[in-house]
C-alpha cells in the first residue's frame, strides 16, 4: 500500500471487505462441516461405489466400470503430468527459449492414433456387455413388469401369478411425524420373488406414463414405455432381497413406487408360487390386474416386441 496515497483509504475498505467476504466463507465452510460431522449415521450410510453386484450382467457392469475408471485414471495422470511437467520445467523464469515451429505431422498421428486405440479397447468390453444385458434368448421364466402412476404390476406368465406391488413406508415416516425405518421408501407390500440361479426374462411396460425399472445389483435396468414392451433379463446368484426404484420421473409420485426383489430357494419359489395360486382363488380374480395394460397379443400386433414366444415355450 502506498502512504500517503489519496485512494489509500479506499485500498483500505477494500482489504477490509475482502476479509468480511473471506470471514464469511470461512464459517459457511465450518457450518457446512458441522452439519456433515453431526450426521454420522447417514454419511455411515454412505458408499462411494456400485452397490455390490448379485448377478453376472451386474458383476460385468462392476468390473467395466472398474476398467473404464483405471484407463481414465491413466490418461489423467499422463495429461496432467506433462502439462505440469511442461509448465515448471519449461517456465520463461528458469530461462527457457520458447521454440519456433508449426506443424509436425509425427506427433499429430501419434496423438490421434493412441486415442483412438484407447477408445477402441474401451468399446470393445463396453459393447460385449451391452449385448449380453440384450440377450434374453432361453429364460427360465418370464415376467411381465408393468409401471403404473404410481406402482408396479407384476404378471408371472408362466405361472399365471399376478399382483400389484406398492409402497409400504408408512405416512407418518414420509411426513416425519415417526422416524424413517431402514429401508426408508424402498420397501413395498409385495415383493416381486424369484428362484436364485434361474434365468428371468422381463418384459416391461407402462400403462400410462413411462416409467422405468431398475435394480442395481441385478445389473437389470429398462425403461418402461406405453404400449410397447421391451425386454431385459437377470440370473439373481445370491439369495436375499434386492432393492431398486422407478428411474424416469413419472409424475408427483415418482420417488414412491420403490421395486424389492426377493430371491429365494427354488424350493421357497414353488411354495410361494403355491400360495399365491392359492389366495388368487379366493379372491377369485375380483380385481382383474392389469388390464388396460397392453396385452401380449396387443404388443405382437404392434410389432413391439415378440411378446408371446416365452408363453408359447
Ligand atoms: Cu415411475
């Protein structure tokens, strides 16, 4: 600061300013620290990963995303590395001669061959699982997956077994008048249930908005569209329940229409399947399910999808 400076106030003001702004910043930091250091028990909730995969398209998903994260780690280091190598070794400071040239045509394929070599070895494992998660040749059994405002509906076609699956969280948790549970909106009233180790085939679709199905750790994710059915499948090779939600925004309630999977037993599947026969009958189909929703034979018409074949199997 100059003395005797007319501005030399106004310097002045401005360091004061600049600290006030500095000061402020400072204890947002510190707020914004506190409120992280006193919510714990949801930053112990915290993963910084893929959720642990429990089907085989999950685990190639997993260990994609492993690979595609290691070559971009290697490219960032190599471009971060020489520019900095370049910015300290080569600064006008240390007296280095900027050097004179346009154009060298080594370096310009070098540097379009060594991308397009990486990007080649990127798409080739990329494109492998996206045409295996494609393949749903040979189910085991096939199930017709229906988003609605704001559920899902389940069709088992093989075993003729039907339902709705909704939101169990209660009011109160929602509306904070109770603590949230555990498995806070990702928990509904009737699971979907299927046998470990066996091909199953989705067909999904939307009854009115589009919807889309996801469910992480079985690597099986579709988006669900009106009137046409798309297909994905999953081997579940675990037993345990599996969660996941509806991932296109479908309207008010789109974060409430969760989606559980429970894989069991191939036992525990045929008692469940059994049960369900049961209780259909004493219900005796009073709430016809999903019936605005387009039917198989709709959906050949369409040319949508080849709907039909896994009933015909
Ligand atoms: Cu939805």
């Amino acid at each position: 600061m100059r003395h005797g400076d007319p501005d030399a106030n106004d310097t002045n003001n401005v360091d004061e300013r600049t600290g006030d702004t500095m000061k402020k910043m400072w204890q947002l930091a510190g707020m914004v620290g506190a409120g992280l250091a006193t919510s714990q028990a949801a930053l112990a909730d915290w993963a910084y990963n893929l959720q642990p995969p429990a089907s085989p398209i999950a685990q190639h998903v997993f260990d994609l995303h492993n690979l595609i994260m290691l070559v971009c780690l290697g490219i960032f280091i190599v471009v971060f590395g020489a520019m900095f190598w370049s910015l300290i070794k080569h600064r006008k400071a240390a007296g280095h001669q900027a050097a004179h040239f346009h154009e060298n045509t080594t370096i310009e394929v070098i540097w379009t061959v060594i991308p397009f070599l990486i990007l080649m070895g990127m798409a080739y494992p990329a494109a492998k699982v996206v045409i295996d998660m494609k393949d749903t040749s040979n189910p085991d059994l096939t199930i017709k997956v229906t988003g609605y405002q704001w559920k899902w509906g389940y069709d088992y076609l093989n075993e003729g077994v039907s339902f709705y699956s909704n939101l169990s969280t209660p009011r109160e948790q929602i509306v904070n008048a109770q603590p949230k549970g555990e498995h806070y909106l990702l928990e509904v009233d009737e699971p979907m249930v299927v046998p470990v180790g066996k091909r199953v085939r989705l067909l999904i679709t939307a009854n009115d908005v589009l919807h889309a199905w996801w469910v992480p750790a079985l690597g099986a994710k579709q988006d669900a569209i009106p009137g046409f059915i798309r297909d994905t499948w999953f081997t579940a090779d675990k037993i345990g329940t599996f969660r996941g939600q509806c991932v296109e925004l479908c309207g008010k309630d789109h974060g409430f229409m969760p989606i559980v999977v429970e894989v069991v037993s191939e036992e525990d599947y045929a008692k469940w399947v059994a049960s369900k026969k049961g209780g259909a009958q004493v219900a005796a189909a009073a709430e016809p399910v999903a019936e605005q929703a387009p039917s198989a034979e709709v959906a050949v018409e369409q040319g949508a999808a080849d709907a039909a074949a896994p009933a015909a199997q």
